[in-house]
C-alpha cells in the first residue's frame, strides 16, 4: 500500500502538491456554484499534475458546503480518472465506524485504487451542532474513544473481525466479503486510511499505528514542527508504511499581481475571524473585506493569520512553500485556497502549477 500513500513530485516542486477544498460559498456564490467549482478544481488538479484532491468535514457553517464529503467525492469521481480522492477529514467520532467503512467502500468501487481515508477526531464544528450530529453531549468522551473507532473501522474495512467478536458476522459493504471482480478470492485491496490532526495526539497514535499523517499547518501552524517531530519520534514501521510519511495543510494564493493575491485572502482571513468570534457566515466579498472597521485587536488577529497564508505573485508562492518544506521536512504539501471568488482560486492552483513547471499548460481544468 506504500505506493499509493507516497506522491510523486512534478516540475521544480521540491515534494509532491496537492489539493485541500473547503467548497468555500461566498456572499453571492450559490452552493450549486461552490460544489461545480469543486469539480472544476478537481479537474484541474487531474491535468496539472496535482496528486489528490481531497475534502473537509464541516457543519453549520454557511461558508463552506462540504458537510457530506463522501456525496461530493462520489460525483467528483464521477468527472476524473486519474487523481487520487480524499476527505481531509471525515470526523471519525460524528460517525458510526461501520458507516464510513461502507461510504468508502461505495467510493473504493465507483474509484478503485484511489480513494484515500483521511479521518480526524474533532467535531468539525461547535458543540451544540456536534451534540445534534451524535444525538449525545459527551463530546469530549467521542475525542477519548477515537483509538477504539479507529480500530473498529479498520477491522470493518478488512472484514477480519476475530471469531467470538460481537461483530464477527457483520460484512461493510462494499468489501472484501464480496471478493475481487474475478472472483472466488478476496480483494485485499482497501483504501489506505490518514490520520489528520492539529495537535500531539494524533501525531503519536500515527506514528504509533504507522500510518501516514496529514497536519493541519493552514490553522495551527505553531504547532507544525513539533507535531511532526512527535510523529517521526514515535514511527514504527507497519505493514502500511516503512518510514514516515508526513503531508501537511497550507494555505496558498498567488494571483498575477501582489495586490490582488492580497485582496483575496483578505476575505479569507476575515471570514475566519467571523468564525472564531461566533458570527460565522458566507465568505465576504473582496470589497466587503477592503472596507471592513478592523479593531485593533481584530488586526493583530488578521496579521498573525495571514502572516501563515504563503500568498503573492506565483514565484513568491512558490518561494515560500520551498521555505516551508525545507523547515519542516514535509513529505507532501496539500494547498488549500480558502477565498472568496470561485475564478480566483481556480487561477491561484493555475499560476503555482505553472510556477513550478508542473504537466498541462495553464489553459488546462477550463
């Protein structure tokens, strides 16, 4: 399975790059036009030699549409071939185990040998809606338990629950139970599960497990070396993984000129600010977010965002991310562009495609 957990690296690109979609919906931007941007970055990721296209888990929040990532893989699978699809997460403890064996299962089928399991144990959300996702308030004991949900997903993925378990008899399918497209012998074929996090847990239960591990640097970037380090200190090879293999989330935007890479993110920025104070909403306009009354406190919050968004002119995008693969040794970086006009973030994939020389010409997921 090692060989479909390590990308390939394409161009000038110091490791391989790929993709992180949040379907951001802007003010103005339906959540019909949010999803078929989503295909068209996708599409675009196939063609410029981007590795994986992958989704996160969120609710009740209006900025984003992506609260059903194996619905929206599904179609995504259906207008690709080659490019690897992924959830960035799916928030194991919202979810039975048995579910998202048989979710990715079904996408394992509808895109055999490449879908990818990316799984993380916050709510990806706030406690009253995460509360109504698990009909249950002990939230905090669903964080204590995902050692136990991951296992129970991995033994319905495998279908090798021991004779006596009270699962024994219970299939997920599709899977293996119901054999290879030949026939008569099992498919040991099944999509390579991640561990996504933001903090030490994770980091050590990957490494521990020997699984490969996605960081979230585009949210807690203070914590993306020594969570690394954890990972690699904790390693041990598996039957998955013989040495580490660690990818991790920025956010970069690159536009042809500075000033316009600086309005875009902006709107990034302040619906994240919005969101951490309790007002989250649809991604505000470029010029909602240039005439916003930033307090002082709502501008050292904004500078010390942006101060991680790698966002420029093409070649300083790609500068940045060479900085950041060098002082973290990330095996893999997945770029998300959280902003608000759909047109730009397809351009900013483009333009860092075309810094570093990757395959398709910029012309190509039109």
């Amino acid at each position: 399975m090692t060989e479909e957990i390590r990308g390939t690296a394409h161009g000038s690109a110091p490791v391989p790059l790929s993709v992180l979609d949040l379907v951001s919906v802007g003010k103005g931007v339906t959540a019909t036009e949010a999803l078929r941007t989503g295909v068209r970055l996708a599409r675009l990721a196939e063609a410029r030699g981007f590795g994986r296209y992958w989704v996160a888990e969120h609710h009740s929040m209006p900025g984003v549409a992506s609260s059903s990532p194996a619905v929206i893989l599904a179609h995504v699978a259906a207008h690709t071939e080659t490019v690897r699809l992924g959830s960035g997460g799916v928030m194991l403890p919202n979810h039975a185990p048995l579910v998202i064996a048989e979710q990715f299962g079904t996408l394992e089928a509808l895109a055999p040998g490449r879908v990818d399991i990316g799984l993380g144990r916050a709510p990806g959300t706030d406690g009253a809606t995460a509360a109504a996702l698990r009909r249950s308030d002990r939230l905090h004991e669903g964080a204590d338990e995902f050692p136990r949900q991951l296992a129970e997903l991995v033994r319905f993925l495998d279908d090798d629950f021991p004779e006596g378990h009270p699962y024994a008899g219970i299939h997920a399918v599709p899977g293996p139970v119901q054999g290879s497209a030949e026939g008569g012998v099992q498919s040991a074929h099944r999509p390579p599960v991640w561990l996504l996090g933001s903090s030490g847990f994770s980091a050590r239960l990957a490494g521990e497990l020997g699984l490969p591990f996605a960081f979230a640097h585009h949210f807690s970037a203070r914590n993306t070396v020594p969570a690394l380090q954890l990972y690699r200190d904790s390693f041990r090879p598996s039957a998955v993984l013989d040495r580490p293999y660690a990818l991790i989330g920025v956010q970069a935007v690159a536009a042809d000129d500075e000033r316009e890479a600086r309005r875009q993110v902006l709107t990034g920025a302040l619906s994240m600010l919005r969101l951490r104070t309790g007002r989250p909403g649809l991604v505000p306009t470029p010029q909602e977010a240039e005439a916003y009354p930033f307090t002082r406190p709502e501008r050292e919050f904004l500078d010390s965002w942006l101060a991680d968004v790698e966002h420029g002119t093409p070649d300083v995008v790609a500068e940045r991310l060479n900085a950041l693969v060098k002082r973290t040794g990330a095996d893999e970086l997945m770029l998300t562009a959280n902003v608000h006009t759909p047109a730009a973030r397809l351009r900013s994939y483009e333009l860092i495609a075309d810094a570093y020389g990757l395959p398709g010409g910029s012309a190509a997921g039109r």
